[in-house]
C-alpha cells in the first residue's frame, strides 16, 4: 500500500506568499487545503496547479475572523484528508487605525484575523499531529511588526501574541514531534506591483543584499522547517528579509 500522503493548510493562500507556500509543498507532495475569504477564482487557479502537480487540493472560503467559519474549515480538512499535518498562519489584515481613535470593534477584528484564527486552527489541528506524532506549525509576524508599527498597534499587538503562541507551542509539543516556528518576512512587493516608485528605491538601497524579496524565498524556508531536516528548528523566529533587520 501507498503511503499517505501528509496534508497542509495554508491560509491566505490565493496569491502571493500563501499561493507560493502551497504550490511548493504541493511540489513536495503534500495535498492542499487552501483559504481564501473573497477570491474564489483565486484559490481555484492554485488549486489547479497543485492538481498538475500530483497533489489533491480542496477550496475553503472563509472568513477567518469568525470562529465558528475558521472550525468548519479545519472539520472539513481533517474530514477529507484525516489529519492536517502542517498548519500555515499566514493570513493577516494591516489597516492603518489612530490607537485613541480606533473603535473597539475594529480592534478586535484585527485581533481576530491575525491571531485568534491561528489559536483556534492550532486546536484544531495539534490532536491529529499528535496521533501521528509528527506536525509542523509555521506563523508569520512582520518586521515593522516587530518594531512596533505606527498608527497599527492592533497589528502589532496580534504578531507579537502570534511570537508568544508559536513559543509557548514549541515547549508544549517538541517532545511528541510537533514543531513551532514563526517567521518574519521583509518586503515582498505583490507580483503586479510597480517597484520603480520611489518607495521601492529607498528599501532597495537598504537591504544588505542588494535586492528585496519574493513569494518564493519565503516559501524556500518554510520548505525548511516542513522537512524532516527541519525537524530539530523549534521555536525560533526566523527573518528573512534580506539582513535589513537581524535583531528581536
């Protein structure tokens, strides 16, 4: 008999850095549950790429604010393919929100989106990792997220409890071959934007390396962490950005 193949879910995975991660661990063999909350058409070119690649793809759109939409999904992945194997948090809002003047309401949406999605995923999703004593949980936080953002402190606020949960994570589930790690991208401009704008030059000039990054080197390290020589990487933040920011 076969072995089955593992499965992961990536959310936010209908372009650009989530569209990235599925393509190449579909590539590595994984079947695919791929998020999105309004562009369908979106997920669904994915989806027909990871199926070119050999690989099983199934669309949940949802929005992942809302807990009893972001449990359906996990229900709905767990039910086709019988485990999640490897959880991708990669989806996040950024608006822009004065801290004296956002509304309470706005700031719990970012909260929601860009960690309670992720805590009630990775309650989803650890029991079956642990059944098969093997998972891997990839977050994502930010750079300025980092360094604390201007006029987006709700952002702020939810990476940095997404650094605290991918911690806590690691110590937990290290020992029953479940990791944790998080990492921070540098600027990744979306494939269809223009970087000859200034704004582009001057984070250009900056980087050590001389050039900014792309969908595919986020993709390349979480490669990395997915793989069984990985496997020793927990509970780290991992920059990739270039070496513009090296510290936390």
């Amino acid at each position: 008999m076969a072995e089955q193949k593992r499965t992961a879910l990536v959310t936010g995975s209908g372009k650009n850095i989530g569209r990235a991660i599925a393509l190449h661990l579909a590539e590595a063999g994984y079947n695919i549950v791929l998020n999105g909350s309004q562009d369908r058409d979106a997920c669904e070119t994915v989806a027909a790429k990871v199926r070119e690649l050999g690989s099983e793809a199934i669309i949940e759109m949802c929005d992942i604010g809302d807990r009893d939409k972001v449990l359906t999904m996990a229900r709905s992945a767990i039910g086709t393919f019988g485990s999640v194997d490897v959880l991708i948090n990669n989806a996040a809002i950024r608006p822009d929100g004065d801290f004296l003047k956002m509304s309470e309401e706005d700031w719990h949406r970012v909260i929601d989106v860009n960690f309670y999605a992720a805590f009630h995923l990775a309650r989803a999703c650890i029991p079956g990792m642990l059944d098969n004593g093997w998972g891997r949980i990839v977050n994502f936080t930010g750079m300025n997220a980092q360094q604390g953002y201007g006029a987006k402190a709700a952002v702020s606020v939810s990476k940095h409890a997404m650094w605290g949960l991918t911690k806590s994570l690691s110590k937990e589930y290290g020992r029953q071959g479940v990791t944790a790690n998080i990492i921070s991208p540098g600027t990744i401009p979306d494939a269809d934007v223009d970087i000859s704008t200034p704004r582009f030059e001057a984070l250009l000039k900056a980087n050590p390396v001389g050039r900014l990054g792309t969908a595919d080197d986020i993709a390349a390290m979480v490669d990395l962490l997915v793989s069984e020589q990985g496997g020793f990487i927990n509970g780290q933040m991992l920059q990739v950005n270039g070496g513009v920011v090296n510290q936390f």
